[in-house]
C-alpha cells in the first residue's frame, strides 16, 4: 500500500542520513592512535561532568518533587510548567542568565566581594555542571515528581490511618519509588550530559575542562585535523551508544512526563517549612537567571545590530524548516518501531552526525556554504524521537478508532491524511512542532561546526558578541533568542488548539 | 446471493462455523448471547477478520481474498461511523468521493436528497457532537442510502438508543433497505428486535452460526438453543 511505501521511504532516508555520517567517520578515523593525551583528558572530563551533573540534578531533584506532591499552594501549577521550560530553552540563554548570577560581575559575587569573601569563578567543571543540573534537575523532577503522584491514594489513606511515622512512611511508600525511578532518570540525564556541547563552549574550555564534542569542534575549526576529528567522534559514538544501551535499559519506566496533574494525595502535616524551602530555592534557581535575561536585555535590544538581524531571520527560517522536515518524518514514522529511531538518536551526537556530514560533503561542496541546510537536517533527526513520542501514540489511536470506517468507505490514502489524520492530530503536532521549532531555535551545536561569518544563526551571533566582549548587545540578543524560541512554541501549541474540534 | 460455504472462523481459542445461504433483499437477524460471536461473523463478512476455512460468496463472486474496501458491504459500528470533526456534508460527501474531493452539484444534491430522506434536512453544516444520538443514528443512514451497495450489515447501532428510539430507527432501515433493495443482516441480543424487524434469524449459540430461518417459524418453535437463551418459557 501506499502508505507502506511512504513508510519504507522516510525510514531508508532517516537511516542514509544518520548511518551514513557515521559511515563516514568510521571510514576516515585511522583508529585511536590520532588521538593525543589531551584527547584522552577530554573522555575522561566528560564522563566526570556527566556523573557529577546528573548526580547532583538527582540528589537535589527528591526533595522537589516531595514537595511539589504534597503541597498544595498558589502558583503550583505555574512551578510544574516551568519544570518544562528548560527543555526548550536555548542553552546559550540559560548560560547568560547563570552568568548574570553567578559570573564574574554576577550577583553573587556582589553579595560575596559585599561582604569581603573572596569571588567564585564560574568557567570550570563547576561551571559546566551547575549548567547542566540547571537543565535537567526540572527534567528528573518531573520524572519523580509523576511517580509520586500515581502512587495510589488507598495507599496513602492506608499509611495514615496506621499513623506511619515521617520516617516509617518514608521507607514504606517513598523510598521504593525512588529506588525504582532514580536510576532511569540518572542514566538518561548521564547520558544528555555527555553529548554537551554548548555548556562546554562557553563555561568550559581549556585543556582542563574539554568534553569531547568540544574537542571535535576546536579539531574541526581550530586544528582543520579531520582525521582527529573522526577518530573524536567514533570516540563520542561508543561513549554515546554504550551508556545510551545502559539508559535505556534503567529508563523503562521513566517516561519524559506528560499528566503530571492527576488526583490529589494527601498532604502531610509535617515538614511544611522544609518543603517551602526546597520550593523557593528551585522556583529561585529557575527563575531568577531567566528573569535576569530579560532585565539586563532589554536595554540591549537598542543595540542590535544588522547582523544580528540577520541571524535571527537565518534561526526562524531554520527552525521552521527544521519543524517542517521533522513531522514529515513524524507522520511517515509513527508506527514504526519509533522507539528504534529514539536509540539511534539518543546513541549518535549532533557533533557526530556533523563531522559525518562534514566528511561526506567535502569532496563535492564547500561545506561551509551548506551550513544552514546541515544545521536544519541534524536539528529535526534530533528532535524526531520527541515528536515521535507525541504524536505516533495519537497516530495509533486514530487508527483504532476510525481504520473500520475508512475501509468501509474506501478513503483513499491522501483523502484519509487530510480529512481524518491532519485534523485530528492537529493538537500533538502543534505540541510536537512547537518542541522542534523551539529546539531547532536554540540550538548551538553543528552550526557551531559548519559556520562562516555570513551563516550565523542566532544562538550563535550570541556568542560571538560575547566572545567580542559586546555584552550589552550579547544580552539583547539573548532575549531576542528567548522570546522567538518560547514564541515559536507558543504559535505551534496554539495553532495546534485553536480550532481543533471534538 | 451471499453464500457462506463451509466457513471456520478462529475467535482467539473458540471457533464459530457457518454454513448457508441469503437470498438478496432480505432483512435477516443475528440473534444469540453475548461472545458468542454475531459480531465475529458480521466482521468477517465485512473483511475485518480473516476465515480459518471456506469461503464467502456474494452472486457467484468469491469475497475471501478482498480487502475489506473492495466488498460490497457498507457496514454500522457501534460507534465512531461519523467522523466528529467533519460537517454531515463532508461525511456524507465521503461517501460518494472517497478521494476526498468536494461532490459536484449532483452530487450535493444527493446528499441533501439523503438527509432529508432521514429527516435531516437542511443539517448539512452540522458536526456529529451537536447531534442527538438519534440523529448522528440517522445520518450515518443516510450514508449507506449514498454508498448504495448491496449488503448493509449493522453491528448494534441502536444499542445506545432507547426503545422508543430504537424501534424508529429500525423502522427507517427497513425504509433504507427497501430502497437500496439491500440485504440487511443486524446483530441484536433482543429477541424483540429481532420479531419485530427481520424476515429471518440466524441463531449464533455454541460457536455455530445456524441457517437462517423464518421469523415466525423460529419464534413458535423455539429449538433448545434459543430456548436456554430466552430462557425457559420463552417470551
């Protein structure tokens, strides 16, 4: 059938372009001898970051979610949504904000210098993992946070009829859920925190703080040495694919969060003022560099410059180009084996697929001139398994649902695409569409790679106007960044609600 | 005529047999317990479900192997026969385009024809939600009346309606059918249902599908299956 055929296609195509990038590093990597002890420094940095930002996202995540779950008070529900915005915030945002409070003239080191302590120094592996667990204890929050919830309400009535003490309740009912959530969510924040990239180009750096994608992108740009670059990135890969294994095998249970509003359990009486704690200091860690972004910003918004214009015109086109790529695949895809597509893609790195597209490109292009339209592919094969996680479930359902009706009637296949599967799933891929266009928005990665000085996207235009030392206008044009990645989402999610009828 | 030759049909461990045939035009119910199978059979029929043994004729042409797209049956789910977000026009319409396109004038005619035929007129722009059940009953007849092919199967429809309600819309199929000149086989657990609106019953008890028999004659000499169903003394 038709669709079959459809189906069959997209996935040969998705299958060329990532196994071909890596064909092509495999093919050009002259084994590990390329590789240099600084190289072998960098592995090592990147695990040890990976460990310790995970660790810490989940350490700090349990007392959030407890709270979250077991109090009931204004703004909650706002605290839960912002849990989500995180994941599609552009990194290099996230770093302007935690510079501004914890950087070099941050407010922290007013409040120490104040008070005469010595400063703190961001740049550094502490650097790196405040920003890493600044993304993603939200991530492992919410992942606990919906264990919690569903854990039953008889259960919860039970332990307090039997007048558990907090401790006794803790063992009995809390404890086992973390032991059998913790480990997924670590494994899957482990596993993100190593392909980081972007954190590491501007918190990190120096031979003492290189992951190794930073290391494949100075070898790239800095060295021009493609074999080392290959010979990093097959390095990447086994990292990538052999804890991405491990992580998927923990992360069964895990989930990325979706109804995290169900049924209300109990509250507690005890511990009132140890969670409101734990909730002002996350809310406060969240919200204040985001705040900061916007108020050191908008003075900045004066001073943007053309160039800057220009690559904000370059992201939006990108990011709905990327959008566009990605839900074809999405709509082709769903139903089959997303989840096989969602280990690829966990397991290969963006710098990865880049430096394959790198090597592939050469010897016909000059790849710097095709930056935009690599950038625009290796953004929507990223953010396919997350959109293939909303929309092939609804896809399914459709199916069940109306498959009777449409053979009855002899839809033919386009009929059944635009009349029945467009507008019902309307809602999901707005949803979908919006994460892709918002990630696609802020990504810092293979342009990074590919860019000459007329291809900038914004993410990047950012960052060199910090390199530049242009910090006023690096803030206006963060803000500008925010507000077009959390607006592209908005339009999505919207256009996908307005209309939709029952 | 539908002839059903020698057929096993696999539901999941048990098996249901049916061996016989229908005359064309005919309004034929499918009577029996609930798992026995009545909808198994019309699924079958219909093509969702493939045969364990034999084969499905319809006038000398064998079914078996089609697709359930390329049978002439138009069939009635329990649910779910309108699409909720498309207007009565754009549903019916697919009736008579199933590549989607918009119908020509004649073709809005007929659907407007349709309607009215079911008492609907003038809710072409309506969308199934902003219907009564009754109502969203009756347009998806006045569907089948559009897709006018020559085996109309309905898998309890009604069975949300009251029985006021129902025995209206029973009332319109007979109306439907007689104009399409169409055979109607109708699932139904009722045997009041079944007196009232089919001309003949296949009893489905003990994973066999019996020959079709005459109202009249099943009801006043109930065999021991229908007997246990309806229960000692009968109705």
């Amino acid at each position: 059938m038709a669709q079959r055929t459809v189906a069959v296609i997209a996935a040969t195509a998705l299958a060329a372009l990532t196994l071909g990038p890596v064909a092509a590093v495999l093919v050009r990597a002259e084994g590990l001898a390329a590789l240099g002890p600084g190289d072998w420094q960098a592995l090592r940095f990147t695990v040890c970051q990976a460990l310790l930002s995970a660790l810490f996202a989940c350490i700090l995540a349990v007392p959030v979610a407890r709270a979250l779950a077991r109090r009931r008070f204004a703004g909650r529900g706002f605290l839960i949504a912002l849990l989500g915005a995180p994941f599609i915030l552009p990194v290099i945002v996230a770093v302007m904000g935690l510079l501004a409070v914890f950087g070099q003239n941050g407010l922290l080191n007013g409040a120490l210098s104040a008070l005469g302590l010595p400063r703190l120094d961001i740049y550094g592996l502490h650097g790196v993992v405040l920003a890493h667990v600044f993304f993603n204890l939200p991530l492992a929050t919410r992942i606990l946070l919906q264990g919690w919830l569903a854990i039953p309400a008889e259960r919860l009535r039970l332990a307090a009829s039997l007048g558990l003490t907090p401790r006794a309740r803790f063992m009995v009912l809390e404890a086992p859920l973390i032991l059998r959530l913790l480990p997924g969510a670590f494994a899957v924040i482990f596993v993100i925190c190593l392909t980081s990239f972007a954190v590491a180009l501007t918190l990190g750096g120096g031979p003492r703080a290189t992951t190794v994608e930073l290391a494949i992108y100075q070898a790239v740009r800095f060295d021009f040495d493609l074999g080392r670059a290959a010979a990093l990135a097959l390095m990447q890969l086994a990292l990538g694919l052999g804890a991405g294994l491990v992580a998927w095998r923990l992360a069964q249970g895990a989930g990325f969060g979706a109804g995290l509003d169900r049924a209300l359990p109990l509250t507690v009486a005890h511990g009132r003022a140890c969670d409101t704690a734990w909730l002002v200091a996350a809310a406060g860690f969240l919200l204040l560099p985001l705040g900061l972004v916007v108020w050191r910003g908008l003075p900045g918004l004066a001073q943007l410059g053309p160039q800057t214009w220009a690559a904000a015109g370059h992201s939006v086109l990108l990011a709905l180009a990327s959008t566009a790529l990605c839900l074809s695949w999405t709509l082709a895809l769903a139903g089959a084996r997303g989840a096989l597509w969602s280990l690829m893609a966990i397991a290969i790195s963006p710098l990865v697929l880049g430096t394959g597209l790198f090597l592939m490109l050469r010897p016909f292009v000059n790849p710097f001139s095709m930056a935009l339209p690599v950038t625009a592919l290796v953004n929507a094969l990223m953010a396919l398994p997350f959109a293939l996680r909303i929309v092939a479930p609804e896809v399914e359902a459709i199916r069940a649902d109306y498959g009777r009706l449409r053979a009855t009637l002899r839809l033919t296949p386009m009929a059944w695409l635009r009349l029945v599967l467009l507008p019902r799933l309307r809602r999901p891929l707005g949803f979908a569409g919006g994460l892709v266009a918002a990630l696609a928005m802020g990504d810092l990665g293979v342009i990074a790679l590919f860019a000459d000085p007329e291809r900038a996207t914004l993410p990047l235009q950012v960052y060199r106007l910090m390199g530049a030392y242009r910090m006023e206008a690096a803030a206006g044009a963060a803000l500008l960044l925010l507000v077009l990645s959390f607006g592209l989402f908005w339009a999505f999610d919207r256009g996908g609600r307005a209309g939709a009828a029952a | 005529m539908l002839r059903l030759e020698g057929v096993t049909i696999d539901m999941g461990g048990a098996t249901l047999a049916a061996d016989w045939a229908v005359q064309p035009g005919r309004r034929v119910a499918v009577l029996g317990p609930s798992g026995a199978g009545k909808s198994t059979l019309l699924d079958a029929i219909a093509g969702f479900r493939p045969l364990e043994r034999g084969r499905i004729l319809w006038d000398g042409q064998d079914l078996t192997g089609l697709p359930p797209e390329r049978r002439p049956v138009s069939i009635l789910f329990q649910d779910g026969n309108l699409f909720p977000h498309l207007t009565l026009a754009r549903n019916l319409g697919l009736a008579l385009r199933p590549d989607g396109r918009r119908p020509d004038a004649a073709g809005i005619a007929r659907i407007a024809a349709a309607l009215a035929r079911v008492g609907l007129e003038g809710m072409q722009d309506r969308r199934p939600g902003t219907l009564s059940g009754g109502q969203q009953s009756r347009a998806a007849l006045a569907r089948v009346l559009l897709q006018e092919r020559p085996i109309l199967l309905l898998d309890e429809p009604f069975a949300a309606l009251g029985p006021a309600l129902k025995a209206e819309m029973l009332e319109l199929v007979r109306d439907v059918a007689a104009q399409l000149g169409a055979l109607v086989l109708m699932v139904t657990h009722d045997a009041g249902d079944a007196r009232r609106f089919a001309e003949a019953v296949v009893l489905v008890a003990d994973g066999i599908a019996a020959p079709p028999v005459e109202t009249e004659r099943l009801f006043a000499d109930p065999p021991p299956a229908l007997r246990a169903y309806l229960g000692e003394g009968g109705h």
